[in-house]
C-alpha cells in the first residue's frame, strides 16, 4: 500500500484522497468505516486514526505504526518510518521553515507552518542512559536483544500527523 503525506492538504492511499476538512461520510466511502474509540476513528488495524471536529469533517490524520508497523507513509518523498529521526526531523524543520516547537525535549516536535507533527517514546540518549545503568549495576549489554530493538525504535519516529491549518498553533 502505497500512502503519502500532502501537509495542510491530503494524504493519499494507493491514490484515493483523504483531504483535511473532508466529510466523514466521503471518507467512509472511500476507505471504509473506522473503529471508533473515544472520539478517534481507527483504520487499516489501527495504524491510521481520523479526528473529525464537531462539523464531522477531517481535522486531523495520524500514522501510528513507526517502524515495527505495516504501514508506510511518505511525506516529500522520505518514508518517515524508515528514514531515521534526525533525517525526517531536519526535513520537516526545512520544509516549515519557521518555529519549530520541541517542548518535549527530542521525544515530539510540531512544525505549526505545515501542520505536521512528529513523536516516539524514546530518543536514542534515553537507551544509552538505560545501558550505562546497568552496566553499573553489573548487567551483561552485549547481545540484549530487547535493548537493540530500543535503540531501533528510538532512531525512528513513532507516530506522524497533519492537521488542518493552524492544529498545531
């Protein structure tokens, strides 16, 4: 499944559109019913949420797979699951072209001019620590697998959204 990221526009799913401010009616006849759960809409076994707002047309799209996920969205022709963090993130930051909100110290950033934002759970500095803990505290590093897929899943983002203009204002 070929998908693409079109910021403060669309995205694109094997070439049908899902556009920001669309109808949630014309979604569903395009991509089917989500699953909703709370006030989310889940599609494609939970890898994509939809945010409508109270008119029920699209506000907000997120991808959520990262890169243990089925789903790879493009965004400027780089796979953002793929690609690694700083890659994506320097794109993003060049394409917005203006203030780049990183409250979060590394862990999200929002580029507000493109409506795009960005997340993991953990940076890469974080499974350093963790491995110099416990290699204090007299625990074998080498060949841990579970610390290997940590620092895979940090190099990478996690989840990407787009939101209409002015979400992330």
């Amino acid at each position: 499944m070929k998908i693409e990221i079109y910021p403060l526009e669309k995205i694109l799913i094997d070439g049908i559109a899902v556009s920001l401010g669309m109808e949630q009616s014309a979604v569903e006849a395009v991509i089917g019913e989500g699953q909703l759960i709370g006030k989310r809409y889940y599609y494609y076994d939970s890898e994509m949420a939809i945010d409508y707002d109270d008119s029920k047309r699209v506000e907000f799209i997120e991808f959520l797979g990262g890169i243990d996920g089925s789903l790879r969205p493009e965004i400027y022709g780089v796979s953002v699951f793929d690609a690694h963090a700083d890659e994506v993130t320097n794109l993003l930051a060049h394409k917005n072209n203006g203030e780049v909100v990183d409250t979060e110290q590394g862990y999200s950033y929002a580029f507000p001019d493109i409506s795009v934002g960005i997340y993991r759970e953990m940076r890469p500095s974080d499974v350093a620590e963790m491995i110099e803990e416990m290699k204090a505290d007299g625990i074998a590093t080498e060949n841990n697998e579970d610390l290997a897929n940590d620092m895979r899943r940090a190099m990478h983002w996690a989840t990407i959204g787009i939101g209409v203009a002015g979400y992330y204002r």
